[in-house]
C-alpha cells in the first residue's frame, strides 16, 4: 500500500505524449516555493478552501469529535491537530473540505492509470510518479513502475534526487525517463531554500548518468532567488556534462502553492510574490543556452 494525493489523468507536461501523473505524498525538502504544499508530510492532511465555504455547517453535524465550528464573523475553523481524517465531513462537504492524502494498493493505481491506455498507445505516453518525491516511497513507487513496464507503458519519475541511491538504482531498469528537479547550485543557498543541501542530489544525479538514466534537467526559477547569471552557466555546463542529460526545462515560478498553503493554515514564505514576465523568462531560457548544446525549453 501507498499514500497517494492525487492522479492526474491527460497530463502533457510530466514525459512524453498524454500521461497520467500519480503524485505521491511525502517529501524530504522543504522548498521555500513548493507548489504542492500537500505533499510534504507522508500523512494524510485537511484542507480548508475558505473560498469555498457556504457556512452550511453541514460538517459540524457529521464530525463526531466536534472539529469545526464557526465564530461570529462566519469563519470556519477547524482543530486540525485531533482529526482522524474519517472523511465524512468532506462526504457532506459542499468542497471547501478537503482530505489530502488516499491509501491505495498498486493494483488500484495502476488499474486507474490504464483507463487511457488507448491516449497512451496512439501518443507514446505513459504513467509518470510525481510527488512529493516518490522515493520516500521507494518499495511503492518499485512496485508501480514494475506493473507499469508490465501492461507496455512509458515510464518517467519525477524526483528531486533526494533518496538512498538504493532506492534510485533499483527504479532504473524500469523507468524509461527521469525528470531531474535541480534547484539551486549553490549548496549554502540550496540548504537555506530548501532545508538540506545539493551534494547528495549532485551525487546521486551522476551515478544515474553514469548507470545509463534518460535524464531532464528541471530547474524552477524563482524571481529574487535563483534568477542568477551564475546558477543559469551553472545548469548549462552540468546538462552539457551529463551525457544522459537530453534536456534542459526552465520552469518559471508560479504562485499557485499559496492558495494551497493557506488551506493547511499554514503561512507562504514568499507572500505575494507573481508570476515572471514571459520576456524574462526566455532571458533565463537563453542564459541556460549559452552554456550548453542541449535544448533548453520553457516548461
């Protein structure tokens, strides 16, 4: 069994082709920009869409712990920290209330990811494992990539190389494409945005390449971060280095992890900070290309 937060069927972004994207729960960084707030504890999580709330009170009725109550001014609160996530203040939940965080089986994801088997054949897509990072749920993520390669998909991983090389080694034979989350260069800078710094991620990166691992280099840029001349020659020599390294994929920020974050009741460390123009963000695309012959592409 694993904990799995969401799938995302039709995805066009995370491989080749049209895919479904199984985003697992549960990660060992903690990035300052994250976009999936959600996935960073392996445990299921409550969510509250104040937006969405009608102050129907219905999910006072259902919660037999007595969780959620409602002050003067009409906002809702919940005591998050005694819930057992029985779900059914989300069943009577109008969607304000969200339960982040499903036990599944792999037979269950996997007979989920190939309803689009036919979307999968005619456009050499596949299954892709997001996260989180997947390999905090190594023997999980194993058993998926196994089933996968077993129905004839195309297989990809998305990780921030963060894991026992172990637990990457043992992926290989079965995962036909790594998307590479490199962040930051510097290691100093790595650990303060992130928690922890480069040198495993950077040493796990060139034994996959070494072990022969399809690589994509996915670098988010974050405006006032990591927008730097040095960080971009530096993403260009290390993707012209790496011989597995078949693209470079610039990610511009996105603040769409705010909303998420306030959800949790928990504050975003970079406030109101917006999305870059597209001009600058193919200034980054074309500093990142100056440094490598391998393309580099807006993602």
């Amino acid at each position: 069994m694993g904990t799995v937060f969401d799938i995302q069927r039709f995805s066009v972004h995370d491989g080749p082709g049209i895919r479904t994207t199984v985003f697992l729960k549960g990660c060992p960084l903690n990035c300052i920009w994250c976009h999936n707030p959600e996935s960073k504890s392996p445990a299921p999580q409550m969510l509250l869409h104040t937006k969405h709330c009608i102050g129907c009170g219905e999910c006072i009725s259902a919660c037999d712990l007595g969780l959620h109550s409602f002050d003067e001014e009409s906002n809702h609160h919940i005591q998050r920290e005694n819930c057992i996530f029985c779900r059914k203040c989300e069943a009577v939940c109008t969607g304000a209330i969200e339960i982040c965080g499903k036990e599944m089986s792999a037979d269950e994801v996997i007979d989920t990811v190939m309803r689009d088997f036919s979307f999968y054949k005619n456009s050499g897509g596949g299954m892709t494992l997001s996260g989180g990072e997947p390999l905090m749920q190594a023997d999980f993520s194993l058993r998926l990539l196994m089933l996968a390669k077993e129905k004839g998909l195309n297989t990809a991983m998305e990780t921030s190389g963060m894991a026992k090389w172990e637990s990457i080694q043992s992926v290989i034979p079965y995962t036909d494409l790594f998307l590479w989350d490199y962040k930051e260069t510097c290691p100093e800078r790595h650990k303060q945005y992130t928690g922890a710094t480069n040198a495993l991620i950077l040493e796990n990166l060139r034994r996959l390449n070494d072990s022969g691992g399809r690589i994509v280099l996915r670098c988010p840029i974050i405006p006032g971060y990591n927008d730097r001349e040095d960080h971009f020659q530096a993403v260009g020599k290390l993707a012209e280095e790496l011989e597995g390294v078949i693209r470079v994929d610039i990610e511009p920020y996105h603040p769409l992890g705010k909303s998420k974050a306030e959800a949790l009741g928990k504050d975003y460390p970079l406030g109101d900070l917006s999305f870059p123009e597209k001009e600058t963000v193919m200034e980054w695309v074309a500093a990142v290309s100056r440094h490598t012959s391998k393309p580099v592409v807006k993602s």
